[in-house]
C-alpha cells in the first residue's frame, strides 16, 4: 500500500468499466491510487467498477472518477484527459487499455473499411493521441511524479500484436501498431524519467471472448496455454501494481507477455 495522502498517485485507466480495464483500475485502488475510471458509453458499468475501487480502497480519502468519452474523437479524448486533471489534481500514471474487436468478424478478404476505421481509432489512433497528451503534460512537469521510478506509460495489447487472425485483420493490425507506440514512446521518454511497457496478454476471460468460450475451452484442454487455463483480469491487473510499484526499475519498452506461455508455442 501506498502510504500517505499528500503522496498518492493519480492513475487514468481507460477503458475501465468492465474486463480487463476493471480488474486494472481495482489493483490500482487496492494499492491506494487515486483512479480516473474512463469509459465511453457504459456509465452503469463503470459506476460498478467504481464501487469495486472504493471498497478496496486502503484510504478513505482516495479519489475515483468517471471520466467518460470516445478516444477516437479528438474533442472528446482532450475531454477525458481534462477531466482527470480537474478531478485528480494530477496525473502520474496513464493506462492505455481502452480496446474493441470487430463488431462482425470478416474473412481478411471481405473487410470493411468503416469496421477498419472504427476498430483503428479506438484501438491505435485514441491511446496514440491521449499518450501524447500525458507526455506532454509531464514534459511540462519533468520529475514531478509520486510513483517510485518516475511516470509510468502502459499500453494494454494482445497476442494478435503478433498472432494473425485472418477473420479480425483490423483487430490485430492496431494492436501490432500499438506496440509499436509503445517502442516510440519508450525511446522518446526514457531520457525524461518516464517509464514505458507493453502488457501483451493471452486469452482472457472477459465480455470480448464470451463468445467463443467452448472454443478456447477445447484449445486449452488441448495444451494452447501451457499453464492450462484462461487468464484472468486481475492477472492484468497485478502485472500493471508491479510497474507501479517500481519492481522493474531498470526497463523500459519491454514487452511483458501475459499469455500462461502462450507465446512459448510460437518459439
């Protein structure tokens, strides 16, 4: 636990009012951060994931808000960033986990392009712009952070950042992209004091694969993930507490696979 009001840090976690975005901005609030909870439409939701926060919460004074807005849309995403400032008073930490599969899933040689566009703005385009928003506020406050190690930028991907689907071309085609934000970021910021790390997780058990559940359930019987089960939001969720917490003081634009070994199979 983080101690001491007048040194907690300030997280915005975006896409927090549900799955893997929950289980990150609940690890937050366990460790005693204040949480920006970010959302685009899914108010009820994320009034939930705040709750959550609040009853984990080790200090009373700690500070959860809705920050709701479409990461897509330049009005909107200056918005939310806008809106952690006000209700934070600071930002040391941004979370980019905010992420949409295709709305119908297309043969690689039937995808559309407004299925393209809108998968690319909230997966790629959004988190871009909005890490620009923090860097540049940091750079504007260089060393000001209440997290060991300095400032902490996270991109939340995928294993489809490098396993194709051809049946989500656009899914993992931003996911790949966003790795690479990660490594431009890291490259851009390491000399400032700003951290950055890729968390690449593996399947996940969560709203975007209820659908296929039975099928992942053969795949993992059948050895897909080594460690024979799904993963789990608060696996994400501890992974994010230990970069926050400074345990990997001497990195920056690592990826760190959260996949059960998953990404053994590819070797």
């Amino acid at each position: 636990m983080l101690t001491a009001m007048n040194n907690t840090p300030a997280v915005l976690v975006t896409g927090a009012s549900r799955g893997l975005g929950r289980g990150i901005a609940v690890s937050c609030a366990r460790m005693g951060c204040h949480v920006a909870i970010h959302y685009q439409s899914n108010e009820a939701a994320a009034r939930e994931t705040r709750s959550l926060c609040q009853a984990l919460a080790p200090k009373s004074e700690q500070k959860f808000v809705l920050a709701p807005g479409n990461l897509a849309s330049t009005g909107e995403r200056a918005s939310v960033f806008t809106q952690t400032l006000d209700g934070l008073g600071r930002l040391d930490a941004l979370v980019n986990n905010a992420g949409m599969a295709p709305r119908v899933r297309a043969d690689l040689v039937e995808t559309g392009e407004e299925s393209y566009d809108e998968v690319m703005g909230v997966n790629l385009k959004g988190p871009f712009f909005l890490s620009q928003l923090a860097a540049r506020h940091w750079l504007q406050h260089p060393r000001d952070s209440r997290l060991p190690g300095g400032c902490k930028l996270i991109f939340i991907t995928s294993i489809s950042a490098d396993t194709a689907s051809v049946n989500r071309a656009e899914y993992c085609l931003s996911k790949a992209g966003l790795s690479m934000a990660s490594q431009l970021w890291a490259t851009r910021l390491a000399a400032e004091g700003i951290q950055v790390f890729e968390i690449r997780p593996g399947i996940m058990e969560t709203d975007m694969t209820a659908g296929v559940r039975e099928k992942y359930d053969r795949l993992i019987a059948e050895g897909l993930v080594p460690q024979g089960r799904w993963g789990s939001p608060e696996d994400v969720g501890l992974c994010v507490e230990a970069i926050l917490r400074g345990q990997l003081p001497f990195s920056t634009g690592q990826v760190i696979s959260v996949d059960g070994g998953f990404h053994l199979k590819r070797l």
